[in-house]
C-alpha cells in the first residue's frame, strides 16, 4: 500500500470509462427504448472537486450514451469521449491536448476495452467488480464496485496524499 500511495504524489490527470466505472454497468431501457444509466452522487461530488481544484479528468466510453456526455459535463467535465470502442486513440489525443504524459495519469476501467490504456497508464486501478484480466493489470483494487464509490475513492486518496482533499482551494465558493 505504501508504494501505491507514493503513486499517488505524482497524479495529475484522472481518466475514467463510464458504464461499469462511473455507472454499475447496468443499462435500464423503457418499452419505446429510451435507456438510462444510474451515477452515484459521491463519486459525483468528488469529480467536480477534483476539476475544481486543478486536475484534468477525462471519460472515455465505448457507449454513445448522451446521458453520459450530460451528467458529465454538468460536473464540469468537458473531455468526455463517446462511441470509443478502441480507447487509446483517445487516451493519447488527450493527454497531447492537456500535455500531460502518461506516468501522471490515474485511469480507471473495469472491463476488456480498458486493458490496452491501462497497460499505459502510470496508475491503473479498477472497481472491487472489475473483470479479472483488468484487476490483474491494476495497480489499486477499489473496494468499492463501480458506480457505488469507487471514483470518489480513487480521488479522495490522491487529493488527500496531495493535500487538497479539505483544502482552502476545494471549499471556496
């Protein structure tokens, strides 16, 4: 645990895929096929936090999924990349944007699209419900299943080892 918490110093840029990881994955459909996904306000609280205090955070989905663009951008998350379905085109266009190399990247996915960006990624974790090819490559097993906490874990932990977590800068309305 105290080599992953040294980790921690050096982050700077959070990326996380959606269904499975900010969701639980499950997809709700109505009978005109209108679908809905569920996000956790925790993990919501702690996003929005990070983006105010100065981190990049980025999602990037295999879902085309509109609901994810909204939820995200209403935290104040602008890079959300949808209709991913191979995820390092993204992962490397961004962190060109944000000039950020990937030793200061924290991504977190849980399922096979993820494996490739996380093999790259300087922190890769993943939520406690994460395939096991994932959960083999991670770095950090969140206890927390995807869409109930695990980002607003992952986040706690590097603002706190930070010092950002209760700081001045986060709570300045």
């Amino acid at each position: 645990m105290e080599s992953f918490l040294n980790k921690l110093k050096d982050i700077s840029t959070f990326i996380f895929d959606v269904d499975g990881v900010l969701t639980d994955g499950s997809v709700y459909v109505t009978e005109t096929g209108q679908q809905f996904r569920q996000f956790n306000i925790k993990d919501g609280y702690a996003l929005q936090l990070a983006v105010k205090v100065g981190y990049n955070v980025c999602a990037i989905s295999g879902s085309r999924s509109k609901i994810a663009i909204y939820r995200l951008n209403s935290l104040g998350i602008k890079d959300v990349y949808v209709g991913a379905h191979v995820k390092m085109e993204n992962f490397k266009s961004y962190l060109e944007s944000k000039h950020v190399g990937p030793a200061s990247v924290l991504y977190m996915g849980d399922d096979i699209t993820d494996l490739s960006v996380m093999k790259l990624a300087g922190l890769p974790v993943c939520p406690a419900d994460a395939a096991e090819e994932i959960k083999a490559v991670s770095q950090y097993i969140s206890p927390c299943p995807g869409g109930k906490g695990a980002a607003r874990d992952v986040i706690e932990k590097v603002l706190k080892v930070q010092g950002k977590w209760m700081s001045d800068q986060a709570y300045s309305w």
